[in-house]
C-alpha cells in the first residue's frame, strides 16, 4: 500500500463529524475576494452551520454603506485576469486610466446575468438566515470608520481577541 493510500485509509477510518461552526475573514476588498467570503458565508448559513464573517483591512469596503455595491476588480498583478477569449490579460493595461473601472464594470455585469446579488442584498442573507457580521476593530481605528458608517447588518465592532473568544474547537477558520 502506498503512502497515500495510507493516509487516505486512515482518514476514512477516522470519527468524522460534519461542520458545526465556521468564522469566514474577508481581508481583501476587490470583488473576487468579497465575493468568495459572501458565497462561502452564505453556503455555511444555508447549510445550518453556525457562521461569524470577520472583515479587516479593506474587507471593511464590503460592509461600508458608501462602498459595498462600488467594488472594483483588481487588474494589476493579477495572474488570473482574462480577456474574453481567455487571452491573459496584459498587466500593462490594468494601469491606464479607466481600465479597472471598466473590468468591474463588465464583471458586475456578468454577476448581474447569473442573478448574483449585490454585496448588501447577499449579508441581509446571510444574516437573515442566522449569520453574524462584524467589523475588525484595529482596521476601523486605522481607517477611521465606525459602526455609523457600515451597513445595518453588522452585529458589532470586535477586536481579534474577541474573535477568537467566540471560536471553540468546533470552529473552522476560513482567511479568504
């Protein structure tokens, strides 16, 4: 038997137990980035896992009134990018003015298509169905933004100690 095969055995044998609680951190502000925590945070809640999201640093811009439904993709540095086609997008272009807000034009466009919500419409979800949205205080200090300035769904302004607090041996911490 092979050394994966081993471990894969083993794993099989093991007690596993489904997924009780989930603490999703969004520290990044571009669409792909809050997106993948709303998605994730939405498919735990719609799951009956008990789910916390944590946003820090420009993750702040995802649950900022002003900035939620205004984000941007990022077109510099991003190996990912694509022009239709799959043509890799030249890292030149993502600089010129006009262009990044054009990408997230289109980006916001195709969401629209596949009948993605906006970002307030996705954290009324994942708070109606029970989720808690809170806000990194370090990051509000240094930004300098406060519980007036974000959306009415964001439980409260913690620190990462707190966070930690709330998170037992049961919770599985996802950085996105």
């Amino acid at each position: 038997m092979s050394a994966t095969e081993e471990l894969i055995a083993k794993s099989e044998k093991k007690d596993a137990r489904p997924l009780e609680k989930v603490c999703i951190i969004c520290a990044k502000g571009t669409i792909g980035d809050v997106y993948a925590a709303l998605v994730m945070s939405n498919g735990a809640v719609m799951e009956g896992i008990e789910t916390k999201v944590f946003f820090t640093f420009f993750g702040l811009d995802a649950i900022t009134k002003k900035r939620m439904n205004k984000l941007h993709t990022g077109t510099v540095g991003n190996p990912a990018m694509r022009m239709p086609g799959g043509i890799p997008f030249p890292t030149m272009l993502g600089g010129l003015p006009g262009v990044e807000s054009g990408v997230s034009a289109m980006m916001r466009k195709q969401m629209d298509k596949l009948d993605i919500p906006p970002v307030d419409e996705f954290i009324d979800m994942i708070t109606a169905g029970g989720g808690e949205i809170y806000a990194c205080k370090l990051a509000c200090d240094m930004f300098g933004v406060g519980m007036e300035d974000f959306n009415e769904n964001v439980k409260s302004i913690i620190t990462v100690g707190e966070l930690y607090e709330m998170c037992d041996d049961r919770t599985q911490i996802i950085f996105t």
